[in-house]
C-alpha cells in the first residue's frame, strides 16, 4: 500500500501538480483545448532502492492567439464643412482625404466621392444645395466651384477669378440663392463673386478694410430666407450681414457686442433668422437672435461638448446643429439647446 501511495505521488509530480477535473464525455480538461498524454518508463530511486516506474504528462497544444481588436480607420481627416439634406443625410467636405463623404441622419457612411469618382477634388472646403439637391464643392486647392447632382455625377464647374495665373480668387466657401446664383468668398482677395447659374461672374462685392461691407479674409458665408447675405469676415473678427444687393446691413461679433468672436468661419442661418457662428479660434459655437442677442454658445473649452477648431456647421430640419471640427476629425451631432447627440469621427 506505501509503495502505491508513492507511486500515486510520483504520477501527481509528473502531471505538474494537483489533479484536473476531466470531462468525461469528451474526455479532456473542462475550459480547455484538447490534450495528449504522454507516458515512459524511468528508474527512479525510492528508499534507496532503484525503482521503473511509469511517469506520464500531459502536453496541451498552444491556444491561437485572439487578435487585440483594432480600432476602425478614421472616418475623416480634417472635416472643413457639413450640409444637411432633405431626408436628414450629411454631407461631409474632407480636406485632408480630399472627399466629400454622404452619411446617413445615424452617421453611417453612405458614399464617398473622391478623386477617382466624381471629379476632382483638392482641399474641398465649402458645401452647399441648390433647390435640386444639387451639392456644390468650393474647392480651395483647385480655386474653383464643382457642380454635383444627387448621385455624385459631376455637372458643371468653373474657376475663380484669376485661375491659372500667380494669384487667383481662391474659394472657401459657397451658397446658393433660390434663383441658383452662387456667391463665393475670396478670402486672399477680400471681396465676394456673385456667379451665375452656369458660371459667368455677374459681380465682385465688398473691398478690403475694417469698415462695414469691406473684408479681411471673408471665409464662411450663408443666406437667409429673405436673400440677405453672411459672411465670416474672419480676421476682423465678424460677421457681416449683406442685402441682396450687396449693400451693408448690419455686422455681429465686433468691439462693444455683447460677445466678441474671435476667428469665425463656419455660418448658417435657421428659419427663423437665428445665426449660428462656428469659432474656429474660440473653439466654440454662438447661436445669436436677429437683434444680435446672444441666444446661445456651447464649446469654448468648458462643459459637456468640447471642441478643436469648428470650421464648417450645419442644420437639419429639426433644429439640430453639426459642427465640422477639423482639428478633431470630427462630426458632432448637437441637439437644438446645444447637447451632445452623437460624434462621428
């Protein structure tokens, strides 16, 4: 009995330690891979006498490592501006992937037009619709305005002012009046071109200044129901409201407002003739009323949603709000009172 007891011990050591509770119907360790057993004969000596004993072991096969779960490509690099369609879909003009990518009212990603789709593209920064769904690109690096129809098939495009020479109208972004005239900023020139529906210039609007209807690196633009013209004048710090015309109504954000902006860029205008503002240098979205109040402001660096460089915002028809972060590489979804909905990035 002794000896069985040693011999038990002997068989224990060589398994590695204490005894595995085997499933019996599949004959193998519980929670583990399938096992091989393999025995020899040895001489060991017990008590001072040399013994054969037979020692087994069981080997278990190297599990397959599981692959760390990786992280989805970026959506974006560098967002620059986002429009809203009738049925809720985002557009989405990429800068650094040089794309304008359409996603669903959920976010998901629905089309990509890119270089090798519809056109050209080459620092897409402004987006905007026609009453056709018709999207227009302002395309910064290409210095001109591409016309898209629904599906991304390429219908029209022209070039800025002084195109193909040492110093041509650059386009930043780009709106759409009901009549399909188009008006873009030239940011590098101060000034406004008003196009027609099929490209010819009909007119330049505003001069380089400080003062009301003149410019300092015009970026963002919207229109309101009534056909009045915004525009981002960036580095003076405002906004600027035009007539149809072009003639100087009123401007936001200059010294002794009740806030002052600092580099504005992003500009929508709700039916109501609320004025959104996206801040790139403040880092911030400012909802103003008509008479210039402040309504609301969400970012700046505090509270729940927090941005890196707004350049580009949009509305749907619910009131809310998308802002383009394009430091962020981001899409942020906000509810009409500035909550965080989603981000898509």
């Amino acid at each position: 009995m002794r000896r069985l007891l040693i011999s038990l011990l002997i068989l224990l050591i060589g398994l590695g330690g204490a005894p595995r509770m085997l499933d019996a119907s599949a004959g193998r360790s519980t929670g583990h891979p399938a096992v091989k057993k393999h025995c020899k004969t040895v001489t060991r000596t017990i008590h001072g006498h040399k013994k054969r004993v037979k020692v087994c072991k069981t080997v278990r096969p190297r599990a397959t490592p599981t692959p760390l779960p990786t992280s989805p490509p970026s959506l974006f690099a560098g967002p620059e501006d986002a429009i809203v369609d009738a049925e809720g879909n985002v557009y989405v003009a990429d800068q650094g992937n040089q794309t304008i990518d359409k996603l669903s009212p959920e976010g998901q990603l629905l089309t990509r037009w890119s270089n090798s789709g519809a056109g050209h593209f080459s620092d897409p920064f402004g987006l905007a619709l026609d009453s056709h769904a018709n999207v227009y690109v302002a395309d910064d690096g290409d210095n001109r305005i591409i016309k898209l129809s629904p599906t991304g098939q390429p219908l029209a495009s022209w070039s800025t002012p002084g195109s193909g020479g040492p110093d041509p109208d650059r386009a930043s972004s780009v709106v759409v009046d009901p009549q399909g005239d188009v008006y873009v900023p030239a940011n590098n020139h101060q000034h406004i071109n008003e196009f027609s529906p099929t490209g010819e210039l009909l007119t330049t609007i505003g001069t380089a200044g400080t003062g009301p209807g003149q410019f300092a690196f015009p970026f963002g633009s919207a229109l309101d129901t009534q056909g009045n013209l915004y525009i981002a004048d960036s580095h003076n710090n405002q906004i600027q409201e035009l007539a149809p015309d072009g003639k100087f109504i009123m401007r936001w954000g200059e010294p002794g407002s009740p806030i002052q902006l600092s580099d504005p860029e992003g500009l929508k205008v709700d039916g109501q003739g609320a004025l959104y503002v996206a801040e790139a240098r403040a880092q911030r979205v400012v909802k103003f009323a008509r008479d210039g109040a402040v309504l609301g402001q969400w970012g700046g660096g505090a509270g729940p949603v927090i941005f890196s460089h707004p350049t580009g915002i949009a509305l749907d028809g619910q009131g809310n709000i998308y802002v383009a972060d394009f430091s962020g590489n981001s899409v942020d979804k906000l509810s009409p009172s500035g909550q965080l909905l989603a981000e898509w990035k």
